[in-house]
C-alpha cells in the first residue's frame, strides 16, 4: 500500500494541506482554504444543524444577509483561557471543536485525493500562539492537538512553522546557506535563522542547523485593526457629540470603537446594556447618521464585510500607490482615496514593533546580519510594502528570496517527514 503523510499549516485566515508520498519523497499536491466557517441560522430537514467550512463559508455567509454565525481567526482563540465554548443552536463547541471542522475539511478533501484514510500528520505551531505566558502556550497545543484527534488524526508531530517555510525554501537552493526566514501571517510574524542544505533535505536530524526561532504577536490582522481604528471608526460615529446633561456637551467614548476593530470583540455588542446605552447615545446625539452606522453595522453583522473592504484596500496599496477605501451598503457610505504614506503611516507602530521585535531577536541570538546568506520572507503579510522596506533596510546587502506566500508552509511541514524517525 502507498504511503502518505500531510503537512497542515493552520492558519489565522488561510489554512493548507500538502499531500506528502513518502515513498517517492515528493509532495503530491497542495490544498489551500480559507480559514472560515459558517453556522447558517437554519437547521437542515434531518434537524441536525449544518455548517460550511473555507470558500463557500463566505459565500453563503453574504448569501444569507450575513444571518448566523461566521467564525473567522479561530487560530487566535486557541491560546485564550478564557474562552472555553460556545454555544451554536443548543450545540456546544470547544475551541478544538472549532478549529476540528477546518482540519476535517482538509483532511477529507485530502483522503478523497488519495483514496485512503491518512492518519499521520505534521502540523505547523507559530513560534508562540501568544505573547502573554507559556501557560497559554501550552493551552493552545493541546488544544490543537486535540483538534487533530477529533479529525482523525492518530500520529501527529508538531513543527514551528518557519521552520516548515525554510524546509520549502531549501527545496530550491543548489547550496548550503545561512537563512534568515521571516513568515508573516495573518495573525503573527515569525523567525527562524537556520542552516540550510539542499544535500539535506528530509534527513533526519536537524538540530544542529536550527540556530534560533522567535515571533511575535502581529501579523496582517494588526494592519486592518489599526486602518479601522484611524479610517473606518469616523463612519461609524468615533467624533459624535451628544448632549450628556442638559448643555454639556461630550463625545461618545472611544472604546466603544475599539470593539470594532478586532473581530473577536464583536460580541461585547450583545449585551442588553450596551444595546441600550447606545441607543442612549444615539437619541442624545440628535440622531446623528454616522452614528446610526454603527447601529447598523451592529444590528447587521457588517464587520467581516467591511473588513473585507479595509483588506481589498492593503492588497491594493501592495502594488498600487493611490487604492479607495469604499463601502456601500444599507445607508453606509464610505469613499475614500488612501495613499500609501497615509497606509504606512496607519501601521506604522506596528511594523516598529516587529523591527524592534527583529533586533532583540538578533542581538539575544548573537546574529551578525553581515553573515546572513539570504533572507526568505513568506506569508501573505510579506506583500506588504512597508514590510519588504523594513527588511531591504536592515539587510541592504542580502538576497531577499520569495516563495509561494501561503502554501510555503505546508509544503516545508510535509518535508518534515524525519520527525516520525523516532
Ligand atoms: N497582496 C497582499 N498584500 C498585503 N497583505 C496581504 C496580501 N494578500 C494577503 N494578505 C494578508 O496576508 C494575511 C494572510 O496571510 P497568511 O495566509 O500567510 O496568514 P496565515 O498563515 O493564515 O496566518 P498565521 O500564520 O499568522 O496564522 C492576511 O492578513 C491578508 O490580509
Ligand atoms: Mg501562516
């Protein structure tokens, strides 16, 4: 019988599995989903309630007027201890419940390729799921390890994730490099400076060209949070004034708007009171139609869609200088043209905090940047132009290297194959 083992690189917005033959030592194909799922509000004939995992997640999530549950990012509530579940139609899911029906939906359409039922699997852990303690980071390999279980997984390795990057990278040198690699997700940015040998490739142990990894928590997630928080908050009410007490006039809070610049603190609207002080806010302000905005985007689930909008905007200013902001929808009008400095101005404390994130990782690791062969930067995030300055500043003369930005991952997981030899 053949065999086959997967490499999963589960993401915070893209997930892939590459199909590995061991015995011809190659990868067999790749596959790359979008890491979503959707809980449409009806339950099926047979009752059980359905779901939709990757592409058509969102399809049918905007098909249905944005009606029942869309989950994105899930990656990033695997190290929070304070979520435990979630209730979905009188059904409970686990966070490992959660990110089961991503791993699920690879590993069938995976199995269906092959024609077998594959339980071996490496799969792909950031440097640290979380910035704040290794308890967490404990918390979220379990998690995920029990993820793998639930899909059918019964022989599973872990491997940090740029490692996997810089296994895909060795594929394509023709000689031994020292190699900085550098994977900036949608969630997270992580390093890894390591020997690499295309005599090597597979082979079995690798410790000692694993020089250092490290990361940090910020990644393309950070950017649209940051570009709703200075472009997208106006629109829906962050200057509105109200009339707190007869002739006192205030402005709204400020936090209010925080909670609509991260997806995972959506939910802080759902409490009666927060309903009620903003419908408060609202009468006080006399109506003021920018604050009705947030109403909507509220009442509607319109964030993923107008983050959807805040990201067509960065993918623009990748290549373009000049890229709208635009979005139209039930009585919400936002046109408006952003230029790349007001772009890299917008992320600018976020791309300092990576550079100074880089420099200690350097410094702590005793990394001479005159000694880096090459540089390999991967992940959706490296499209970003600050991003590439950021490197061709610190490293002006070393090759920058670029691969496949969202399948890197899983392919060099697949090429970790050495992790079962013992
Ligand atoms: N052309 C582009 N320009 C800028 N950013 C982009 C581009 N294409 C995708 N992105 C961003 O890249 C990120 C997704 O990248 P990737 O798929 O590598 O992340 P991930 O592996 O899911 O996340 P992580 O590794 O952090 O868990 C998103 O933030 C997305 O908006
Ligand atoms: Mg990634």
């Amino acid at each position: 019988m053949k065999k086959f083992l997967y490499g999963i690189d589960f993401g915070t917005t893209n997930s892939a599995l590459s199909i590995f033959d061991e015995e011809k030592q190659e990868i067999l194909t790749t596959i790359l989903i979008p890491s979503l799922i959707y809980f449409p509000n009806q339950v099926s004939s047979d009752g059980t309630l359905n779901y939709v995992v990757g592409e058509t997640a969102i399809s049918s999530y905007l098909s249905d007027g944005m009606d029942g549950r869309f989950i994105k990012s899930i990656k990033q509530i695997l190290s929070k201890s304070s979520f435990t579940e979630t209730r979905i139609q009188n059904k409970r899911y686990t966070a490992s419940n959660l990110v089961a029906l991503i791993l699920k939906e690879l590993k069938s359409r995976a199995d269906e390729i092959i024609g077998f039922d594959c339980k071996k699997a490496i799969i792909g852990r950031p440097v640290f799921f979380d910035d704040d303690s290794s308890q967490q980071d404990v918390l979220a390999q379990t998690r995920l390890s029990k993820a793998a279980e639930l899909s059918g997984f019964t022989e599973v390795r872990f491997q940090f994730e740029p490692i996997g990057a810089a296994f895909a990278y060795e594929k394509t040198l023709i000689k031994k490099e020292n190699v900085l690699v550098a994977d900036l997700g949608g969630g997270t940015t992580d390093f890894t400076y390591l020997v690499l040998d295309p005599e090597k490739v597979g082979s079995s142990n690798r410790t000692d060209d694993l020089m250092a990894t490290g990361g940090i928590y910020i990644g393309g997630d950070s950017f649209d949070s940051a570009f709703m928080w200075e472009k997208g908050t106006p629109y829906f009410g962050k200057h509105t004034q109200y009339e707190a007490t007869p002739g006192k006039v205030l402005t709204v809070p400020k936090s209010l708007f925080a909670n609509i610049c991260t997806w995972d603190k959506m939910n802080f609207f759902n409490g009666l009171r927060i309903k009620k002080d903003i419908e408060n806010y609202y009468y006080f302000s006399g109506n003021d139609p920018q604050f009705k905005n947030l109403i909507t985007l509220i009442d509607n689930n319109l964030a993923y869609s107008v983050f959807q909008s805040i990201e067509e905007t960065k993918i623009g200013l990748s290549k373009k200088d000049v890229t709208p902001f635009s979005y139209a929808n039930m009585g919400i009008a936002i046109q408006e043209d952003i230029t790349i400095d007001q772009y890299n101005e917008i992320i600018h404390k976020d791309i300092q905090k990576i550079s100074t994130y880089l420099d200690e990782f350097m410094e702590k690791n005793n990394i001479r940047a005159d000694e880096i062969d090459s540089l390999f930067l991967t992940g959706g995030t490296s499209l970003v132009r600050a991003i590439q300055h950021l490197f061709k500043r610190k490293f002006p003369n070393v090759k920058v290297n670029t691969g496949d930005n969202f399948t890197s991952v899983s392919k060099g997981l697949a090429y970790s194959s050495y992790l079962f030899d013992n």
